[in-house]
C-alpha cells in the first residue's frame, strides 16, 4: 500500500526571532500531521510566512515590506 504524507522543506531559521520554532537540521522535510508539536507548528508557519519573503519582479504582487515584524503588526 502507498501511503502519501504532505511535508514541508524547512531549513535552519537563522535571523528569525518573532517566535520560538523547532530545533530542525537544515534542508530537512517537515511531515505535517495532526500530531505535530506546538514548535513544529511554529516551525510551518514560520515557513510558510517566509514564501512570502520576495521581491516582486514585474508582477501584481505587492511591495515587500520594509520592516519584517511590523508588517506582522499593522494587520
């Protein structure tokens, strides 16, 4: 039997420090299940905010902020 489990690539969180995030090795894949710690909760959505961390290249897509954790703020 095949079994398929979501994953998400993480990698060492240098610099980021808006929250406490799971001790991870660097390029790993992250299963997500409904048995996750609360780090590694914190560990997905710090990496699915950090898709979010590009420069726009001609697109529709809005500016990114100057300031990181003030655009997590003003919302």
């Amino acid at each position: 039997m095949i079994v398929m489990q979501p994953v998400l690539e993480v990698y060492a969180p240098d610099g980021f420090d808006l929250w406490p995030v799971a001790e991870i090795e660097s390029f790993g894949f992250l299963p997500l299940s409904g048995e996750l710690s609360p780090a590694e909760v914190r560990t997905a959505v710090m990496r699915i905010a950090s898709c979010n961390d590009i420069n726009p290249d001609g697109d529709l897509r809005l500016a990114r902020p100057v300031h990181l954790t003030r655009s997590f703020t003003d919302c």
